[in-house]
C-alpha cells in the first residue's frame, strides 16, 4: 500500500517543497522592499528635517507685512528728500556755470 502512495508522497513533497520555497522567497523579497522602504524613509525624514530648519529661520506672515510697510514708508520718505534736494542740485549747477564763466572771463 505504501508503494502505491509513493508517486502521490513524492508528489506531495515537492509540492510542499516548491510552497517553501516560495513563501521563503517572497519573505526575502519582502524583507528586501521593506529595507529599502525603511532606508527610503529615513532619507525623507532627513530631508523634512533640513526643510523645517530652515523655515524656522524664516520671516512669518507678520514679519513679512512689517519689512513690507516699513519699506513703503522708506520708499515715501527717499522722494520727499529727492524733491528737498533738486533745488539744491540746481543751485549747484548755477553755481557752477558761474564759476566756469567767471574762469572764462578772467
């Protein structure tokens, strides 16, 4: 009886053998995806890390208007000088004309 069951048990045992296998393997390849997941992540932790150190450094919304309307103020108060100093600006180019013409003259 057992040698008539022996071509279905060899039959069995590779069956079992190559469901082993297989099972072995894909645990093997899950293992690997799982490592190179796991190193993956690490490097996007890392990179996450750089970025919000260097967002903290930067201005917030606030700070942000502040540099904005201090600037317009800025920019206001450079024209006023500008228009203070064009009659100064042509009192020396009188001036100038004067003196080259005086030169001229002597």
């Amino acid at each position: 009886m057992l040698q008539e069951l022996q071509p279905y048990l060899s039959a069995l045992i590779a069956t079992v053998a190559l469901a082993v296998s297989i099972i072995t393997a894909s645990k093997k390849a899950l293992r690997d995806k799982m490592r190179w997941l796991a190193d993956r992540i690490d490097v996007l932790e890392d990179r996450c890390t750089k970025i919000e150190g260097t967002l903290a450094h930067l201005p917030d919304k606030d700070s942000t208007h502040r540099l904005e309307t201090a600037v317009t103020e800025l920019q206001g108060q450079i024209n006023v000088i500008a228009e203070r100093v064009k009659p100064i600006s042509s009192i020396a180019d009188r001036l100038q004309e004067f003196l080259l013409e005086k030169a001229r003259s002597s």
